[in-house]
C-alpha cells in the first residue's frame, strides 16, 4: 500500500455538527451537512497519529481539499433535501437474482417494477440483465442486450437510468435507448473498451471494488491486510486511471463493493471507516440490500425478507457519508431516511410540520 490518506473520525450531525463547524472545531464531511472533529493519519499503510482537525500538520493539508469539497451531484441529480443521500431503485431483469428469485425476468414485470419505485420516491433506476451474484452463470451481451433495452427504453422516460453490466457492447446499447449513468462491479476493468464507450458517451459512471473481474469465483479471492485501504487504494488507481482515459472525477462515483470478494467481516470495517473513501472527492455509493451477510447477522435466511437489517445498514451507511443507496426496498428506504433527518436536524421538515 502506498500514499497518504486522512481519515475522518467522530463523524457529527446535525445542531453538533453545525455548531463545532461554526466554532472551527470540525470541517464538513464533502460539504456537509456531516462533520468531523478528528482525524487519522496513515501514510504507507501506518497510522501516524488521531489528530483534531486544527492540529493537522501542513504537509498534509493538500489532502483537505477533496475531503471537505462538495463534490458535483452525481448524473445531475440533486438530493432532495441536504445530505440524504439519493435512493437508487435496483431493477433485476434477471431470472436467477439471488434477491428476488426472478420475479422481474419479463420486461413487462421489470418495467412495472421500475415504475413503483419512482411512485415510491428513487431518484434513479439500475437495470442489470445479468447476476453478479457468487456462482452466477455469465450472460453474454448479446442476451444482456436482449433482456434490458426494452426496460430502458421505458424506464429511461420516466427517470434517470443507470446499466448495471461488464460488457461494452451492453453499455453502449443502452446508453443509445436512453440510460444516462453505467454501473460496472469490475470499474470498467472486465471489457478493454469499456472505458472508451463511457468516455465518448460523456456518461457518468460507478466504479466498484472487486478483486478480479469474475463473479463466479470473486469470494475465493477475499484475501486482504487491511480491507479498507485496499479497497481505497484501488479505487484511487481506477479514478486516476480513468481521468487519463477521458472520464474526469467530476463524472464517477466509487463503490467499495461490499458482498463482492468480501467476508462479513470486511463488510462491516468497509462500513464503519466508509469516510475513509471520501478522500478521493467522489460520491460514494452503497449497496447492500438484502445481501447474505446481513441475514447471518439477523438470523433470516430468505433474501426477500431481509428488508428490516437492509434499512439499518442503509441508514448506518448513510450516517458515514454514503451519498447514494443502491436498495431493492425503496419505499421502506425512503420512509427511513425521513425519519432519519428529521432526528438528526432535531426537527421537522416545514412539509411534516
């Protein structure tokens, strides 16, 4: 491992937060409205020291910047209050989702399902055609291609529509029908000219942790030192070399992967020190909806009825500084993280009052 990295501890929200803000006592998490009062500083894989904030030294200030920023809203699309983080509704076209079981295989049933999540408050639509899942067959793209465009095509009039695919071909047909964001678990690594068709569309992009580029064979790779940095610093290396490639960070949002190449234990750590990756001045998507390692924490064994621990995880996500939540359940998403501002602002939104 190489490099410098700040890492925000003793995140703040609400009146504490925009108090020590005021004060100078803590500077905003990308811009806010979270803060944090401390910092850790690690530099070739050590831990130099738990600073507060007004004692970080000034070689390391350059890497303030980033941290702090406000980056760009991601495709555009503005949060709908500050700091909630935008709901991304996930949309299987898939007849061997380890989620859902296949409920939305037909175009017809995932286009309907599309629709209720927007009635139901997301921002954004995923629509993937093939399983990422451990195990997963691959699909090829032309299959891809069969099953999603007709989703896309609809789904992308009625809001903004993410690809979920590995596959150039796949990505390129869909931004065609109209889907303005790719969504790739290899970062654009999987197919060599995956990148170039992100560039030329000029589209935003997800790029997302995963050791290898295989699904099928991703957990026997789950071999780390220390998880969190790792997964940083890949992620830095793929922003880098995408910006070298035409696609500027202003344009991609990082995704540690969680469930991808990761044991439960991995999980959690990614989730618990997720301010670590706001170092890169990306938004910073989360998806861990219904995933198998939340029901051997709570004991449910059934993917679709894992909707309780995947709010919990959701909402701790989003109190580390996730800007998007990658969810199958969006109403119970969107009623959460209601109740989760409000708490935290210490009032009521004037609608609710």
């Amino acid at each position: 491992m190489t490099g410098r990295w700040i890492e925000p501890l003793g995140l703040l929200e609400g009146p504490a937060a925009s108090a020590c803000l005021a004060q100078g006592s803590a500077l905003p998490l990308l811009g806010g409205p979270l803060a944090f009062p401390l910092v850790r500083l690690l530099a070739e894989g050590r831990v130099i020291g738990i600073l507060p904030v007004q004692a970080i030294p000034g070689a390391w200030q350059p890497l303030l910047l980033p941290l702090t920023r406000r980056p760009p809203d991601f495709a555009g699309i503005a949060p709908r209050s500050p700091g909630r983080p935008l709901v991304m509704g996930i949309v299987n076209v898939t007849p061997d989702s380890f989620s859902d079981g296949g409920e939305t295989a037909g175009a017809a049933a995932a286009i309907a399902r599309g629709h209720a999540m927007l009635a139901a408050g997301a921002d954004l639509l995923d629509i993937g055609g093939e399983s990422t899942r451990p195990g997963a067959d691959p699909v090829t793209p032309e299959e891809e291609i069969r099953r999603i465009l007709p989703v896309v095509r609809e789904l992308a009039c009625a809001a903004p529509v993410s690809v979920d695919t590995r596959h150039a071909a796949t990505m390129a047909a869909a931004l065609e029908a109209g889907a303005e964001i790719v969504n790739d678990v290899t970062a654009l690594r999987h197919d060599a000219a995956a990148a170039g068709v992100v560039a030329a569309a000029g589209a935003p992009a997800v790029l997302m942790h995963m050791p290898g580029t295989e699904p099928r064979t991703m957990q026997a790779e789950a071999r780390y030192g220390d998880v969190v940095l790792e997964v940083a610093e890949f992620l830095r290396a793929r922003v880098a070399a995408l910006e070298g490639q035409g696609i500027p960070r202003s344009r991609i949002a990082i995704d540690p992967g969680i469930g991808f190449g990761k044991t439960m234990a991995h999980n959690l750590a990614l989730l618990e020190r997720l301010p670590l990756l706001a170092g890169l001045g990306c938004p910073i998507l989360v998806g861990l909806s219904r995933k198998r390692f939340l029901g051997r924490l709570s004991g449910i064994a059934e993917a679709a009825r894992r909707v309780v621990p995947s709010l919990a995880g959701a909402l701790f996500a989003a109190s580390r500084g996730a800007a998007i939540l990658r969810v199958h359940d969006v109403a119970e998403t969107v009623q959460a993280l209601a109740v989760w501002q409000a708490a935290a602002a210490g009032e009521a939104p004037e609608e609710a009052v």
